[in-house]
C-alpha cells in the first residue's frame, strides 16, 4: 500500500491518483499518508522556475501536517476502523499534491507550466481547499488527542481556507514577455534579445542542452495532442515550441549536452529488448507496412490507423484478422508498441521511420501555417538566422560554421516545414562549401547529417544538384572522414536518386557505384542500410543495371546474406537488389555463377527468421531465375526437398502478391515434374 513514486514520466498537470482498498487497516494507511508527506517535504530543495509560493506554501503545511500524523501514531497506534474514510480521501489528495509538485519540477517543461500558472494555482488552491474539507470531518473525537494536537489541527484547518493561491506577479511579468515575443513572431518583426534572455533567465535555462530539453518536451505533447479529436492546445504548444527553437538557435553559442544521434549509446537492456523483437509484430496485418500509428479495436488485435480507417470506410464492421463483428469503431491508441516501433526504427537505421513520419511532418506543416502563426514565422527567422551565420561567419572560427551546421541538422530533422525553410533560406550551398572546405571531422559530419535531412525536401534535391552536390556527395561517399559521413552520403545519394535524371548523372559518376558497394562491405549497419536503398533506387535506371553488376555487387550481398541473418531489413533489401538484377539475363548469368547462391535463396525461403517482405523477394529472384536460366534452375529446385512445402506454406500464409509468386513457381516445378518423371520419383524418393 506504501505510495512510490518514480518520477514525472508523462504526467503533466494531470492527477492519476487512485483510492486506497478500502479493506486496508488505518495505521497502514497512517504510515502510508506519513511516508506520502515526507516525500512531498522533500521537493522544498527542488529548483521552481514559477509558481515557487504557491509550491512553497503547499509543501509548509504538508510538513505542518505530516508532524501531525506523526504525533497521532505515537499517541494513538490503534485507530478505529472510523477513520478510514478521511484518512482515505487525505490520501487521495497527498497523491494528487505530490503528482502537481512533480509536473513543478520537471526538467524541459518550465516554459509550459508557467504559462500554465494560473491553471497551476488554481489546483493548489483546490488541493488545500480538500485538505481542509478533509480534516473538517475527521472523527477527533473517537480518539484521545493531547490539547496540542486538536489545536494544531484546528489552526491548520483555517490557514488552509484562508490561504490564497494566485498567479505571481513575477510569473505574470514573464508570461507577458512571452507573449509579446510571440505576438513580434506573428508580425515577422525580430524580438529584442534582451527579451529572450530574460524570460530563459528567469526560468534557469542557461544552457542549449537545457534549452534543448524544453524544445523536445514540447515536441512530445505536440504529438499526444494532435491525437486529441480536439486539438486544443496543438497551435499554442507550437507556439511555444517556435519560441525555444528561436532562442536555442539565436542566444547560446556553445552547444553543450548534444550528442549527435549516432553516438547515443543505449542501454544493455534496451539492447536486448530490440535484439528479442520480431520486426513482423510490427506490421499491420493489413497494409502489412511498418505501423506508424498503431491502435488497437475492440478485439485486442492491433492496426495501422489509416489502414484500420480505411476498412472501416469501405463499409467493414469486423476484424480484419478475426472475422468477429466489432461492437464499436473505437481505436485505442497503442502507445506502447509505438515507441518500440519507433526504437526499433531507430536502433536499425531503417527509412521505414523516415518514411512513416511523413504523413505527420505533412500535417505538422499545415499546422504550423495555419494554427500556428508565430510558429512559422519564428521558424522562418530561425532558418535565415543560421543561413547568415553560415554566409557570413568569420571562416577562420571552426565552432561558428560547426555551431550553425549543427543547429540545421537538428532542426532539418524535426519536420517538412522545416525543411523548407531551411532550404529556401539558403543553407545548402553553405553546407556544400562547409563539406568542401573544412578539415574538421565533426563538422563534415554535421553538415553531411543535414544535408541527408534536408535532400528528404524535393525542392532542396535540385538546389544540392545545382549547386555542385552531386560531385562532391559522391566523393564523400568514397573519401569521407569517417562512417558515419560516408553514411550520410550514401543517404543522400539515395533521396537523390529518387530523380530520374538525377539516377542518370550518378551512375555515370565511375565512384559513385563502387563507393556504394564499399560502404556495403565495411560500414556500420546504418551505413549499409543507406548504400543498399541507394543502390536500389538508382537500379530504376536500366544503363545502372550493368555497372551494378560490374561492380560485384552480387557477391557482395551473397555475403551480406549469409552473415546478416538477423537483420531483417538488410536481408530484404539485399534480395530486393538480386530480385532487379536477376530480372536481366545478365544478371541472372552472374548470381547462377556466384557460389552458393541458388542454395542461399532457398535456404531464406525456408528460414523462420526471414520477413515476408524477404521471402517475397526471394520468390522474385527464383522466379526470374526459373524464367532467365530455365531448366538448369528448375532442375535444382526440384531436388529441394523443403522448397515446395515452403511454397505451399506463403500461398496460403503470405500476402497477395507472394502468394501469387508461389503460386507461379508451384507451377513451373509442377510442368517440370510431368515433363521429367525419372526427377519426379528421384524427388518422392528423397522426400520418403
């Protein structure tokens, strides 16, 4: 029964606080409410940007109290079962207080709850009202209490109804400084930087790391909000937001507490979580693409939500995976599997996340625009700040460039609208010639990073070719200071690629290709991942198909096959290369000649372990195979003694589309079968 509390987590100016079992004896609730006092006493050391009186005042008369209850176990260890009910509510309240002193104190999110001081106080004032009310009914007269304890009691009881909980003028002085920052925002004038300073001054953020936390705290309820049917705090969160980001970007000069995304090292045991995860799960058994936005029916089975919708659209009332009637349309939103979703996408450098956030950066920039004016133009400020500090900062000041490129790569990543901005400020050319001039390795990175965010914007596609990019991308590529560059080279050769002129020009470039199948060979996974989806972007191209296999590609992802097994997204890309190479005569030429390669393909398709995004594409290669080699394949197949129950197994378990696929080379080893029955019994033989 003894509350404990882990932290804020995602709890913010919220109360979920729970009634005791009413079974529960009065000393245990006693001890309990004891313990819930001493920790509520024990945020008085904590820093509060606002609200610090009413905290403050809250925290005094929990301490008054808590010495109360104190007393009362000491001179009465045995209270009757008449006290439950009280004790039970002023439980329910010291939850409620600790919860509201937490939310005070949490680290990222001072600017919103002291623009949410009013709404802040107001539940303090209602907590000490409840409080009161509370000790009010307490039956002190089943108990024998010393003279001091009743009077004490009596004494707390009127200073809590006569406390008063308001907004503090210094709170106030600072919530109409933001204000008026976003109001200049709105009319595109520059605010002062005095301002700004004062306002983050007041607030304890001295730092970008710290101002850092506020931006992505406020990204996160800008998420949860917009799954809101009501969105109503969506176009003031941004507001908000835009004002951090403009602050983060225009008053800090050293960023400190930043670590770029691919150092973050996480924890052995999320390690082994994600290690454990079928990536299958995370499908929709609908559109059978990763989820973005999973919610789960009435049912328990979990969708993606535009999927799920667009069932229900058509006139369905069932579920999909069970058949069984739905008493309602309810989508609960599956958090949990969302951020594993996530984690995973992130853990594995998949562009599946990139791809999957598309939709919502969409709709994120048509919030921005029109709910949320100050938003957009605090973000168009931001991106012509860093385009002039990219421009004109001193060249012989590494930081000033690494700072700004930095700053871009951040923001790039956050949204389409961003994008924009940046690209239309001007930024890329500044990028290139950072790329192009610098010797340092953190800022190669950092302009690399958000040159790969900003080519997901089409428009800023041409400005890289136009200004030079596509040369010097390819060199990085092949010459970059680390991995993690030439990672990010390989991504933007791949949203490069995604033109079709531009796919021309690539493949044209002699290091572009063998650059590509290096990076296959010896990059990080990530790096691998980025060369592979470039490569096959670039195949859409058909003078691309000869150098492809020029370059050894197909050894290449052999190898890759046999030693990747347990990377789910690089096995499929790798079969989704061999499946477009083997489609030509050529390539089927040279994957026949590649040792061990036929053996391979039917080992996949046999392999629990493998997507059925893999084995499809697996299908795709024997396929083309069958049809390109003609009976020296099919002759092989037929040998197989597991092939044709693992064909039988996607034709009635697998998608559509691998279900036709199976269906096909069903067909073709079944004409064979008849046309050679001496290999038809050598097979039943060898089955038996």
């Amino acid at each position: 029964m003894i509350y404990k509390s882990n932290g804020p987590a995602r709890r913010i100016l919220t109360s979920p606080a729970v009634h005791p079992c009413e079974a529960i004896a009065p000393s245990t609730l006693l001890n309990s409410l004891i313990n819930l006092a001493g920790n509520i006493s024990d945020y008085r050391a904590k820093f509060f940007a606002s609200n610090k009186r009413s905290v403050g005042e809250s925290i005094r008369q929990i301490g008054v109290l808590r010495i109360l209850l104190e007393e009362l176990r000491n001179e009465c260890p045995n209270l009757p079962d008449s006290w439950v009910l009280g004790l039970s509510e002023l439980h329910l309240v010291f939850q409620k207080l600790q919860y509201l002193v937490e939310d005070c104190t949490r680290e990222g999110a001072r600017l919103w709850i002291l623009m949410k001081s009013e709404r802040v106080a107001n539940q303090f004032r209602v907590l000490t009202r409840e409080i009161s009310t509370v000790l009010d009914v307490l039956p002190l007269h089943t108990t024998k209490f010393s003279v001091d304890i009743k009077e004490n009691v009596e004494l707390l009881m009127r200073q809590s109804r006569k406390a008063r909980f308001e907004v503090e003028p210094d709170d106030k002085a600072a919530i109409n400084c933001v204000i008026s920052v976003l109001n200049l925002f709105k009319n595109g004038i520059v605010p002062d930087r005095s301002d700004l300073s004062r306002v983050l001054d007041y607030l304890g953020i001295r730092g970008w790391g710290t101002c850092n936390k506020e931006v992505k705290f406020l990204d996160s309820e800008i998420a949860l909000e917009r799954m809101d049917k009501e969105k109503r705090e969506v176009g003031f969160l941004s507001s908000l937001m835009g004002f951090m980001c403009y602050c983060r970007c225009v008053l800090f000069d050293v960023i400190d507490g930043a670590q770029p995304e691919c150092s973050i090292r996480r924890s052995s045991s999320d390690v082994m979580l994600l290690s454990c995860l079928n990536p299958d799960d995370f499908r929709c058994p609908i559109s059978l693409e990763f989820m973005i936005d999973p919610v789960t029916v009435s049912t328990g089975h979990t969708y993606d939500r535009s999927s799920i919708l667009k069932w229900f659209r058509a006139g369905n009332t069932t579920c999909p995976k069970t058949g069984q009637k739905l008493p309602n349309s309810e989508l609960v939103p599956n958090m949990a599997l969302r951020k594993l979703i996530q984690q995973y996408c992130s853990a594995n450098g998949m562009p599946i996340a990139e791809s999957g956030r598309r939709n919502r950066d969409l709709g994120r920039a048509v919030l921005l625009s029109s709910e949320s004016l100050a938003a957009e133009k605090s973000m168009k400020m931001v991106a012509s700040f860093l385009a002039g500090r990219l421009e004109t900062a001193s060249w012989e000041k590494e930081e000033n460039r690494n700072r700004a490129a930095y700053e871009v790569r951040v923001l790039s990543k956050t949204s389409i609208f961003n994008r924009s901005c940046l690209a239309e400020a001007g930024t890329i050319p500044s990028l290139l010639k950072l790329v192009s001039s610098s010797r340092c390795s953190s800022s190669h990175e950092n302009a690399m990073a958000a040159l790969l965010n900003l080519s997901k914007h089409l428009k800023s596609r041409a400005i890289i070719f136009e200004n030079g990019g596509l040369e010097l991308v390819v060199d990085v590529l092949s010459k970059g200071v680390n991995q993690q560059v030439r990672q990010h080279a390989a991504g933007v050769l791949f949203y490069l690629a995604s033109i079709e002129a531009y796919r021309q020009l690539i493949g044209e470039i002699p290091e572009a290709i063998p650059g590509l199948m290096e990076l296959i060979k010896d990059g990080t996974d990530r790096g691998k991942k980025n060369a592979l989806v470039a490569i096959f972007g670039l195949l859409m191209h058909p003078e691309n198909h000869s150098r492809v296999l020029a370059a050894g590609a197909v050894p290449v992802l052999v190898n890759l096959l046999e030693s990747h097994t347990d990377m789910e997204d690089l096995v499929a890309d790798s079969l989704a290369i061999l499946a477009t190479l083997a489609e030509k005569p050529d390539g089927t030429t040279v994957i026949m000649r590649s040792q061990g390669a036929l053996h391979l393909m039917m080992e996949v398709l046999d392999s629990s372990a493998i997507s059925r995004a893999g084995k499809e594409y697996c299908l795709s290669v024997l396929l083309a195979l069958c049809i390109n080699a003609g009976a020296d394949v099919v002759a092989l197949l037929v040998k197989s003694s597991s092939l044709m129950e693992s064909l039988y197994s996607l034709l009635s378990e697998g998608t559509s589309r691998a279900s036709k696929k199976a269906s096909a080379l069903i067909r073709v080893l079944h004409n064979f079968s008849e046309r050679s029955p001496i290999l038809a019994r050598e097979r039943f033989v060898h089955v038996r």
